[in-house]
C-alpha cells in the first residue's frame, strides 16, 4: 500500500493563528511593559516620552512576535527592541533639558563597589538617601548608566546586556567596571559634601 500524501491544510493547521500569536503576546510580553518603562525612563528623561518609547517598542515587538521563538529570553528579546527603537527615533530628539529619575537605582547593591570597601565608607553611604543614589547615577555617561542599569538593577548577565545594547561582551564588561567604579567615586564626593565622611587630608591634619 502506497504511504498517504498529507492533505491540503494539515501543514498550516500547526502555524499558529492571529489569535493564538495575540494570546502569546499577552501573556508573555505585556507583563514586562512595566520593566521595559524603567529603563525608558533612563533613556529619554521625560516621562511622555517614556511612554512613546514604550509603545514603539510593543509595536515593533509585536509585528516580529510571529518570528519568536517560544521558550527564548523574551525578556532580553524585548530590551533589546527597545535599545534599538531609541537608537533610530529618539536620539537626535532629546534635546530638551533632562528630567532625571532613575527609581530602581536606588536598590544598587553591593556590586556598586569593591568588597573591601572600609567600614567608614559603607557607614558614610548607607546614610545617603534615594536622592543622592540617583543623582550619582544620573551623572553616569549615558554608555555606562545604561549598562550599570542592566547589570546591577535588571540583573541581566553580561551575555544578555551584550545583546541588547548590541555589542562586544569585552565592552559590557568595560563599562559596568567603569560605570561601578564612578559610581562609587560620586557616592563618595556626596558623602563627603555632607558630612557622612571625612577627608582623608582632614584625618591626616587632625591626627
């Protein structure tokens, strides 16, 4: 008996439909627009234009949902849309004076710094508050802070950071030590501004 060829059909019954791509996207994208809001708000600055960023990016997103594959790092898939949708419709647009708030920043952790920072160091900045956390971070250059911001509040690992921002791990790694190491530094000049902490040439002159 010769084999049965497949009937007409049976191949696209296994594509899925608008509406099973539609249901997809709901459960496994828009729980993330609150995330991906984060880090548009360290991109542009500006609230509106957070959002614009946003809705782009779920555009975008959406007409390429088809093309993912499930199962894969739609987190990462979906930063990574949004890096780019910055990269071609909005940075030769902000140029209007910078609002800066950088929320989650402030639960930048022990990865800011190196491990045997001196105890008057770690009293002097656990006496900082939110604000001075993000002022400090809002001084980042924009290459580092958004690195930063990956690593140490999203907590990607430098693979997935690489593709996102879409370039060498070399290089993610590079900015994260750099963005760490002037983040302390700043952390550091606020605590001193203060009063959290002493300069060591203070120390010196009074011992």
């Amino acid at each position: 008996m010769s084999e049965s060829l497949p009937k007409p059909g049976l191949e696209a019954s296994s594509t899925p439909s608008s509406e099973d791509i539609a249901a997809r996207f709901e459960r496994d994208a828009l729980p993330l627009v609150d995330q991906l809001y984060r880090a548009a708000r360290r991109y542009t600055r500006s609230h509106t234009d957070a959002e614009d960023l946003v809705q782009d990016t779920m555009v975008r997103a959406y007409i390429g949902f088809p093309g993912f594959r499930d199962g894969t790092n739609i987190r990462a898939w979906l930063f990574k849309i949004l890096n780019h949708t910055w990269i071609n419709n909005y940075r030769k647009a902000m140029r209007r004076p910078a609002e800066c708030l950088t929320g989650e920043v402030s639960d930048y952790g022990t990865g800011a710094a190196p491990s045997r920072r001196a105890s008057a160091e770690l009293e002097a900045l656990d006496l900082m508050g939110d604000d001075e956390v993000r002022e400090a971070f809002a001084q980042l250059p924009e290459a580092q802070r958004m690195a930063v911001y990956y690593a140490d509040v999203e907590g990607f690992r430098y693979k997935e950071i690489a593709e996102i921002l879409d370039m060498p791990l070399g290089s993610v790694m590079s900015r994260v030590h750099r963005g760490r190491r002037n983040m302390r530094r700043l952390l550091m000049d606020f605590a001193i501004e203060r009063g959290y902490l002493r300069r060591e040439s203070d120390v010196e002159v009074a011992a």
